[in-house]
C-alpha cells in the first residue's frame, strides 16, 4: 500500500505561528525530511521518528528520496522553513512527480511565509499590492531577477525581497537600492527583518537613501514600500486605498 506525502511550511520559527495541521502532520509522519536547521525548529515533535536531515541545495535529491519513502508505504513529512510552496520543497516534489509520471497522496500544508513574518513585525506594509521576488541567482539566472525589480519597481508594487544577500552574492541588494531608486523617493520606508519570530529575532526600519545593503544576509526578509508607505512610530504602513473615500480623523 501506499503511503502519504506531506509538504508541511512550519512558519518562521516559533511554535505559536506553526499551524496546528503542520504539527499533526508531522506527528502523523514516520520519517521526517529537511535542512538541519528546520529541523532543529521542530525537534520536540521528532522522537520516534526516522530523520533524514540534509544540507543545502539537495532539493531534487530530497524529493525523490521521500516520494520513494512514500511510494514505499510510508507517511514522510518534508518540512520547510515558512510555506513549502514559497522558494521551498512543494514545486521540487511535484516537478519530480510529472516527470516520473507518478501518483501519490500529497499534502501541501500551508505555512506563514517570510514575507507575512516580516510585514507583522514592520506594522502594516502589505496593505496593497506587492510583488516577492527572491535575488538568488541559483536557479533564476540574474538577468531576469534585475527585469521583474525593474517592473515591480515601475508598478509601484510594494518590494518583498527574499534570499537578499550571501557571502557568494554580495552586490545584487545595493544594484536592487539603484533600481528602485530610480523609479521612487530617496525617503521610501525600507524594513528588514532578521530571523523574525526566532532567537534574536532583530527589526529595522530605514529608508532607501539610508538603507546599508550590507545588513542584509541570508536569515533576512527585506521589504520596500511603495511611493505611498510611509513610516509612523516606527511602523511601516502601506494604505489600503489610494483615492480618500473616507475620512480617518478621530
Ligand atoms: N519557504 C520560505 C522561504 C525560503 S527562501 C518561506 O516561505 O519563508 C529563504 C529566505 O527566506 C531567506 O533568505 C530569508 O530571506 C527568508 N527567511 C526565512 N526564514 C526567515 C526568518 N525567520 N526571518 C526572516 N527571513 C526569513
């Protein structure tokens, strides 16, 4: 018989903003796959349990090993970090299976992403439109990364950056400051967010002007405003609506 395939999105990090279905599902599994790091942040959910940790840039390898499990008659959760479907295991794992031309029982459980994370701590910076865009040049080469920073930009969209900066790509968050400067004011908000809702968990609120793209690496989750965000006791706020339909004056 068959078994089951969960792609469960744990959340940022701490447990109150893990799904209560992240954590059956889990519970529910007999072998857990995942980045060691992820791993650690649900490591009290694992005795019993057969773990298979693994480092970066192993996703297609990750994938097959636990659709085997899966096919193989066995419950394997593979977790990642935030939601799975958002730069995480779920598209791996299902490009695998229509490649392979194979049928399995899968769950995706849907897991509060960065960009969420982020915008709570920052106050309200999502409050119109936005665009994710990740700068990590692995699979996307960067030339197409630099086109969709144009648009957004040009759009006005509110700019979540995921994957900002590493040790091996360390100029592309200052060529993105340039781009968006180019189309919006040198005082536009700019939050970052650094290993929101874990262990020194760390919020900043700047301006595009002002921002150091050297603050950012790999644990962190930036967000640009749009022309209209603007900052109040140290909050980022993005308004709803751009045309006053009504008057907020208490
Ligand atoms: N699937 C994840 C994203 C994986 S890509 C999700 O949905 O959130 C990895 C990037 O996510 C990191 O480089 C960083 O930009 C962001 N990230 C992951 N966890 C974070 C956290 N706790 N705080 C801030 N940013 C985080």
């Amino acid at each position: 018989m068959q078994g089951k395939l969960y792609l469960v999105g744990i959340g940022p990090g701490s447990r109150e903003h893990t799904t209560r279905r992240a954590v059956e599902a889990i519970r529910e599994s007999d072998v857990v796959v995942g980045y060691t790091t992820y791993l650690r942040l649900v490591e009290d959910l694992l005795s019993g349990k057969e773990v298979l940790a693994s480092g970066m840039r192993r996703e297609v390898e990750r994938a097959r090993q636990a659709v085997e499990l899966a096919l193989g008659g066995k419950k394997v959760a593979i977790v990642s970090s935030g939601d799975s479907g958002i730069y995480g295991m779920a598209s791996a794992v299902f490009e695998y299976l229509a490649e392979n031309r194979l049928e399995l029982e899968v769950e995706v459980v849907p897991g509060v992403t960065s960009a969420l994370a982020a915008a709570a701590l920052l106050g309200a910076p999502l409050g119109n439109d936005f665009a994710v865009i990740s700068l990590s040049d692995l699979l996307v080469p960067w030339q197409e990364i630099e086109r969709r920073v144009e648009l957004a930009a040009e759009g006005d969209f509110v700019i979540v950056l995921y994957n900002p900066r590493s040790s091996r790509r360390d100029w592309q968050l200052g060529r993105v400051r340039e781009i968006v400067l180019e189309h919006r004011p040198q005082a536009t908000p700019v939050g970052l967010v650094r290993n929101a809702y874990r262990d020194g968990c760390a919020v900043e609120v700047t301006t595009l002007r002002e921002m150091n793209p050297a603050k950012a690496d790999m644990l962190t989750t930036l967000i640009i405003g749009s022309s209209r965000s603007f900052v109040y006791a140290g909050r980022i706020i993005t308004p709803r609506g751009y045309r006053s339909k009504y008057s907020m004056r208490g």
